[in-house]
C-alpha cells in the first residue's frame, strides 16, 4: 500500500503534479477569450457555501466543475 493511499483510508487516489507556465496561460486564455475552449461547469456556489459545494461533490452526481463565487 503507498503512502498515499494509506492517508486517505485505501480510497483510490490520482495525483496530478503540474507547473504554471505563462505560455500555456496566454495559449489558454486565448482559448477561452475567442471562445474555442469552454469549460463545462456543473454548480456554482457562493464562497460561504463551500460546506454545501464540498458535500455535492461527494455525491458522485458532478458533471463538470464546481466553481466557488468569491465576490
């Protein structure tokens, strides 16, 4: 058993381990300003209601991304 996966109780764990880079920033808010790149959001939740975001993520209902409103 990894050590990973024995701090998270044997549940299946997928890590992803990447670095920002400005290039592929500019490249993707290109993307996303010229409307080629649209990311598919499920919920969206006020700040405050990051106890509620957090619980429907659990739910295994999620398709798409859970944005949290922070204005």
């Amino acid at each position: 058993m990894s050590v990973l996966t024995s701090l998270y109780g044997g549940r299946k764990l997928k890590a992803i381990f990447v670095r920002s880079d400005v290039g592929d920033l500019d490249y993707l808010k290109n993307l996303i300003e010229s409307n080629k790149l649209c990311p598919a959001i499920d919920k969206s939740f006020a700040l405050s209601d990051i106890q509620q975001a957090h619980l429907y993520s659990e739910t295994g209902r999620v398709r798409g991304k859970i944005t949290l409103r922070i204005k």
